[in-house]
C-alpha cells in the first residue's frame, strides 16, 4: 500500500475549477475569493449527492455536460465540498442502496415533511449553511408546486413550517463549516493500489473469498481492479472492473463478477473497507463485502462460515494476515482434516465437526494468533431472523427492472448463562411465502405477485402493468409474509418477515 | 361560523355585484324553452383534447383540440355551459373553449417573465360569466435560486381574448386549491379553511374553518379536493377525512363534508359517515342534499342523516371524479383512466364510454345547453 504526503486539498483535479467555470458560472456566479461559486460553494455533499444536482441542471434547466466533463466535475465537487468520513457514517445504508430499513430521526416532524418523499438520509447527506437550507426549500415548492397540496403537507402550513422549523433544526445539525471536514481535509488520502482480500455472502451463490488486485489507471484516484477467488464450495470466482475514490475514502466501482454486472461501494476512510456490491437496477441484489489490504496488520480477522454445525465435514477458510505459520486449533470437538492452502492472510481448511461438539464459541488459533469470539459451533438452531424484516420488492418491466425481495435467515444460539445471545450468520432454510392477511389471501396475491426461490430466499417479482384477471385489474402488487424453515434439525424453528410487493419506482436517482 | 354571523359582517361593495347577479342561462330557459336543453359530460384526456360527449347517445359529439398539453384539466363552466374553462399545460394556463364549435375564446398564460405560475385546481367564474377567478402561486425563478411568491386571488375580464392578462390581483392565503363563486358573487376558496372573499375588495374572511376548526375531540381534518364539480346541485362541496379522538387518541375515522349551498350562501359542516376506504371525490344527490356518492377504487353512498354507509361496490379500476346526471338518476366516474363509466343509483352498471386518451386528474363535468 503506498501513502503519499499530499492533503487532499491539493490533490484536486486542476481541470476542476475550469469546468465549473465553463459549464455552471452562467449562473452560478463567481463570488469572493478563488473557486467560489453561489449555491455551489455554500454546500457539501456526498458524490452521488453532486451527480444528482448535475443530471437535475440537465433536466431541469437544459444544461448540457458532456460526460468526461460531468465526470471531472463531479470529482472535483466531491473532493473539495464533500463529507469527511464521520459525516457520512450514518448514512452508509442510504449511500449502499440498502433500501429495506425504517429511519429514524431526533425531531418529530422532519420525516413528516420531509422523509415522506424521499429518505430523510438524502438531506442528512449534506451540509448548508442555514440561508442554503432555506434556499432548498425554496426550491422544493417552486419547483414541486403541488408539494404543498400532498397529504401531510395539505394538513398544515407546510411552507411556514419548513422554514420555521425544520430549517434551524438541519442547519444546526449539518452545518456547512465542520471540524470533521476541516480535519479531514489535511489527512493524506488512500491510495488503494495493491493486493486485498474481499469476502463476503452472494445471495444464493454462497460465501467466497477473493484476491482483488488494485492497479491505477489514468485520471486521478481512478484504479482497474481484477478479482479472483472462490465460493465455499470450489466453485470459481472472477471478475474485473474500474473504480473511482471520491473524497479521498469514497471508492465507487463498477464490476463484473462472473458475469453479473454490479456497482460497489467502500467506505476507505479505515485500514480494512467495508461496503456493499449490488446490482445498479436492482438495488435489493447485493452483498456486504469486506475488503481488507494484504499488508494489514489483523491476525484472524475473519472466518467463512462463522458458525460450524456439529456431525458435518465442512469447508472453513480463515481470512487475515500472519496466518502462514504455526499450528490451527479450534477447540474441542474440531478436527482439521486437511489444510487445503495456507498463505499468510488466508487459510482454507477442511474441518470435521464432532456429533457431540459443545455449542458456543470456538476457541480458535492460528499460531500465536488466538481469537475467542469469532467463531461458533451449534447443533440446533435456537430461533431464527429474518433479515430485512420489511421489504419492499417492484414488479419490473423493461424500462423498470423489477427489484427483487432478497431475504437472509440469520440463525441464533441462546446464551444458556442469560449472556448475550450468539448469531451464527444465515443458516440454511426452506423458503416460502403466504398471504400477510385476509385481503391478500381473498385477492390471489400469492399466486400473482411472484415466485419465491424456496432454497435461496429471493423473490422474483411477476410483470407490470394492470392485470384483467384481478379485481380492480390491479398490478401484481402483493402483501406477502415470508417464512423461512430451518433444515436438517429436529427442532422446527420458523420466522417470518413482511415482503410488500407494490409497482415500480419510475424516478431511481441513486440516493433516493 | 354560522350564516348569520357572517352576514352581519358583510362588507361593503357586495351589493352591486348581489344585484347584478344572474342565474345560470339553462335555469331560466328551462322552463320557458320548449325544446330541453341536451345533457352533455365534458372532460379532457392525454395528450391534448377536450371532449363533449353526449349523456344520450353516449357518442363523443366534439373533439378540441387544446393548445398545450391537456394536464390536469380542472373545467368549470361558463353560465350558459357553453364555455369550458380549463386549466390545463400543468396548471399554468386558463384556456376558455366553446364547447358548440371547439374555437378557443379565452386563454391566459399565467406565467411570464421568470415568474412561474400555477394554479392549483382553482379556477372559477362570476355569476355572470364576465370574470374568471384563479389562485396563483408564484415563484421567482432566478438565475440561480427560486423565490417562492404570495399566492393571489387574479382576476381576469373573460372578454379579453386570447392574451388576457389579471385585471386585479389580491392576496390570499397558501394552500388554496378548488374555489368556487355563489349566486350572489361571493368567491369561496378552499384552503386551509374555506374564506369567503369579497371580489370587489379582496377582503376575504372564514366562512368554514376547517384546519383552525375549534372542534374538541375531534383531530386536523384532512382534504383533497381537486374536482371542480358541484354544477348540478349548485353546491362546492369539500369532502375530508378526521378522526374522533378520546384522551386525544383516534378512537374512530370518519368522512365528512364541508358545503357552500352557492345558490343561497348557506354553509355546512359535518361528518358523514365512517371512512373504511379512500375517496377522491364526492357529488351529493340533487334530489336529496344528504345523500353522498364517492369514488375511488369503490362507489359509494352515504346518508348523512343516519351518518351510514349505505351502499358500497367495488370498481373494475380506480377512477377519481364523480358527477352525476341533473335528474340525479345517473353517475358519471371519470378520471384515472381512459373509461367513463356510468352507474345509476343502486349502482347497477349502466355501461362505459371510451376515450382515446388517459384523464388523469381532469375534471368530468355535466354541462346542459
């Protein structure tokens, strides 16, 4: 990994102020002091944030970018008036497209007036001063003159109140000025070439491990990466892609793996990424991955899978650094048949897992490192999550993609000392779905909404459009419950989740 | 508010326009005419037409062509109905197309300059026919911010041709949407509470409040009104939503209506029976003003009286207007789609007239000459 000395302040792209010179100062003026533009200088914001201003100036006011330029300048944008890492940290999921989440925010009618159009994390990922804030809403009404008229808006003085008080509450809470900003802006940025290793969970191809290799190519913080590792199970894989580091830890790359296209986002901003790889057109197919460099200093950081199922000969690859040597144990009850590779940041094993292994953490070490809390043997699964809970899935058509349910089982070990329960990561189940209740049993929604793969937990959505065959000749909209089974134990243990299957998002802007 | 409380404090002016007002030309000719006037469903769909359908035959009789697009085409009617005032071009424009012959004889294009214009819904006419009534909500547009503008009440002189611009303006309150004028040319405009405006002044006061109702145990009432109908029963009717609270919980949801009887002035304000689904909008019998028909993805019929639900049927599909024939024998349901469908009273289905085009949010009127 190689660090240079350069703040990030001058690590801008020279062509930067030019551009917005050239595309963006007919109106937006040049004010006091170099590379100071209205609006565009009293903000900050996240890259996609800028891109989605970009497209919006096109959309709406007819600007025309060309797209090297729209690339330069929404880099430029983002490295010089973004989020520093602490700013963006609690918004991850937003800016990862995971989508299945209820928000929450300290304030008792931001999601009122605001969240209800769009996540309340799009304004959380920005920063105004208090006038900029009262600017945007401004703008919502002039530009969305029927705002005013919406349910939760009709019922109150939505102009008054937006200004009154929700303005003073976000300029407080997200203000332009930040000493997270002004700190990290004399922080040597990542510079992200080199080996790493990524893991992670493909839904319904399994959990791999990969080597990506990250090479620079021409343009400032652009990098080619190619990845080539395995599933669990042997099975190759492989992929390539380019990506770009916004901010200075913003990584943004779009990916082929074996064959699937898919954007991935890493925060970079630590020593070890972690992020998300999903597929741009539907958001709902990803994966959490973790990327760690090869010169990591982390002795075990991670095991796949994280829990071992007794009176099962089973793949086990442990995943760090300094792991070349010494001897592996995993405590009683656990027998490594065979070392099937070994490097120094990762191992792959065959392990075999006694009948009558003790269920609970499994002490495991590989030479002088030891890890007591990182990997779990069970023999029955106590009670299972479904994870997302709620999930809002989207009949698709081929201008709108479907977006897919993508559900995990998450199986869990009751702590028999009233001690913190143990996740022992998705489990395997049976998958099905039913009517969430009466309606939907009455209107067919099982039978039209879509098909659940029983063995991989995603829901593929049917078509779009008015059916004749339903009553109101609805969509095949659906309100679902998801059930998963656990398999192989004797116990029945079931949860279930929600799956609302509704009609298509017609406006996708990357932060929705 | 009661009436009297109001008419107490009407305000000078009024009385010009009181004794100038005249009754809608087919109630005079009516009864003196021997041939009846024929009864006609006027509507606009996508991308640009204004249609004149015969209830009768139901054939469409006239096909307009609209200058910019049809969206959302709130009507209201000239007095002689023979005029369709629709505000259309994504609420922007006013445009007065005669419905005997398709020739445009009014426009305004609200917006100019980098002043954006929009009119929410309200449109409407005086008594006589001389004056169009729309709610302006303007923004500034510059260079590189909007500016959002205090709405105003614009007059407009409906003889001005086809580049008419507001002869006055007043400013009123956010939020207005339908609006709708009375015998004696009171303007009614329904906002946050419906205020009723002196057209010679632009003083405005409430004459039903609704969101600043002082109503115990009862919550904010909520209202969409986009439909500009109520031509039949002589009536703007504000239908909404609240719910009864005890311990300021919601122990029970509600419809109710609020109603401008524009023939007398005379005002009206309660519930009318209980919400179990969603409705758009609402035309009460003119044969019986406290029976309530809705639409949405069901039909339904309310008895104010008994505060019932009396009658309820799913649709084949959503529809958003309802209107109903003068006899009050028929239901017209317009809106959504592309299909009027016509319904007589115990809901039998009577049929369907197509349209070549979406309505979308288009009013469906009922206009007679």
């Amino acid at each position: 990994m190689v660090l240079t000395v350069t703040p990030l302040a001058y690590a801008i792209a020279n062509s930067g102020p030019e551009l917005v010179d050239q595309h963006c100062s007919g109106c937006h003026v040049a004010r006091e002091g170099e590379n100071s533009w209205s609006r565009i200088s009293q903000q900050r914001k996240t890259p996609e944030g800028w891109e989605m201003t970009i497209a919006r100036m096109g959309i709406m006011h007819g600007v025309e970018v060309p797209p090297a330029d729209r690339r330069a300048l929404v880099k430029y944008l983002a490295d010089t008036r973004g989020l520093a890492p602490e700013e963006s940290a609690a918004e991850r999921a937003l800016i990862e497209r995971r989508l299945n989440r209820v928000e929450e925010f300290d304030h008792p009618t931001f999601q009122e007036m605001c969240a209800r159009c769009h996540t309340g994390g799009r304004a959380m990922l920005q920063r105004r001063p208090e006038a900029e804030w009262d600017k945007l809403v401004h703008f919502h009404v002039g530009q969305f003159q029927t705002l005013e008229f919406q349910a939760m808006a009709r019922d109150r003085d939505w102009f008054g109140l937006a200004r009154s008080e929700i303005v003073p509450w976000l300029a407080e809470q997200l203000p332009l000025e930040s000493e997270a900003w002004s700190n990290w802006q004399e922080v040597s940025p990542r510079q992200p070439e080199g080996t790493w290793q990524m893991w992670g969970n493909w839904p319904g191809q399994g959990r791999f491990v990969a080597d990506v290799a990250v090479t620079p190519e021409t343009g400032r913080d652009r990098y080619r990466l190619e990845v080539s590792g395995e599933f669990l199970d042997g099975r190759p894989l492989l992929g390539e892609g380019r990506a770009v580091v916004y901010t200075g830890y913003e990584w943004r790359a779009s990916l082929t793996l074996n064959g699937h296209e898919f954007k991935q986002v890493l925060d970079m901003s630590e020593e070890t990424a972690h992020g998300r790889i999903f597929d741009d057109a539907d958001e709902a197919y990803g994966m959490q991955v973790t990327m760690q460099p090869a010169d990591a200093v982390s002795g075990v950081a991670a095991t796949l899978p994280t829990a071992l199922k007794a009176g099962q000969s089973q793949r086990l690859v442990v995943m760090g650094s300094g792991l070349e040597n010494g001897e592996i144990t995993l405590g009683d009850g656990i027998e490594v048949e065979e070392v099937v590779e070994r490097s120094d940041t990762r191992v792959t094993l065959q392990v075999n897992v006694a009948d009558h292994v003790a269920p609970g953490w499994l002490p495991l070490t590989v030479g002088e490192h030891r890890q007591d809390e990182l990997l779990v043997a069970y023999d029955e699964v106590d009670y299972l999550q479904i994870e997302p809970e709620l999930a809002v899935a989207r009949v698709g058509s081929p201008e709108t993609p479907a977006v897919s349910g993508v559900f995990q089982a998450i199986g869990y070990l009751k702590s028999p000392d009233g001690g913190e329960d143990i996740a022992l990561g998705d489990v395997p189940v049976t998958w099905s779905v039913q009517p969430w209740d009466e309606i939907a049993e009455h209107d067919g929604d099982v039978q039209y909404a879509g098909v659940m793969d029983k063995a991989t937990g995603i829901f593929a959505p049917s078509g779009a459009g008015p059916n004749p065959d339903r009553k109101y000749d609805a969509n095949n909209v659906g309100n679902l419950r998801v059930i998963a089974d656990v398999e192989g134990q004797a116990t029945a243990v079931q949860d279930d989740a929600h799956l609302i299957v509704t009609v298509q998002r017609w406006n996708n802007p990357p932060l929705r | 508010m009661n009436k009297n409380a109001f008419r107490t404090s009407v305000m000078l002016g009024m009385g010009a326009l009181m004794a100038s007002a005249v009754l809608p030309a087919w109630s005079q000719s009516s009864n003196t005419d021997a041939a009846a006037p024929r009864e006609y469903l006027v509507t606009l769909a996508r991308p640009n037409q204004l249609y004149v359908i015969d209830t009768e035959t139901r054939e469409i009789t006239r096909t307009c062509d609209l200058p910019g697009d049809s969206a959302p085409g709130t009507i209201q009617l000239s007095p002689d109905n023979r005029i369709a005032y629709v505000l259309h071009n994504r609420w922007e424009d006013a445009t007065g197309v005669d419905l005997t012959n398709c020739d445009i004889v009014f426009r305004a294009q609200q917006s100019s300059g980098n002043e954006r214009v929009k009119s929410i819904a309200s449109i409407a006419l005086s008594p006589d026919g001389t004056h169009l009534y729309t709610v302006q909500n303007p923004v500034k547009m510059f260079l590189d911010h909007y500016e959002v503008q205090e709405p105003r009440v614009a007059i407009f002189d409906t003889a001005d041709g086809l580049d008419a611009q507001p002869i006055k303006t007043y400013p009123v309150p956010r939020q207005i949407a339908t609006i709708a004028t009375d015998a004696d040319g009171w303007l009614y405009l329904g906002g946050a509470d419906i205020y009723r405006m002196d057209t010679q002044t632009g003083e405005w006061e409430t004459a039903i409040a609704n969101r600043n109702w002082d109503r115990t145990g009862f919550s904010r009432p909520d209202s969409l009104a986009m439909w500009s109908t109520g031509e039949v029963s002589q009536e703007f009717l504000r239908p909404y939503s609240v719910a009864k609270l005890e311990n300021d919980e919601p122990v029970s949801f509600h419809w109710g209506i609020s109603r401008i009887d524009l023939e007398t002035g005379e005002i009206e304000n309660k519930e009318i029976g209980p919400f179990e689904f969603i409705i758009f909008s609402m035309v009460s019998d003119p044969n019986s003003p406290d029976d309530f028909y809705g639409v949405y993805t069901q039909l339904s019929h309310y008895d104010a009286e008994t505060q019932e639900l009396v009658k309820v049927i799913d649709l084949d599909h959503t529809y958003y207007n309802i209107n109903s024939s003068y006899d009050g024998k028929t239901l017209y349901l317009g809106g959504a789609s592309s299909d009027i469908a016509i319904y007589d009273t115990e809901f039998n289905d009577l049929g369907r007239i197509e349209l070549p085009g979406d309505m979308g949010a288009a009013t469906l009127k009922v206009a007679r000459f």
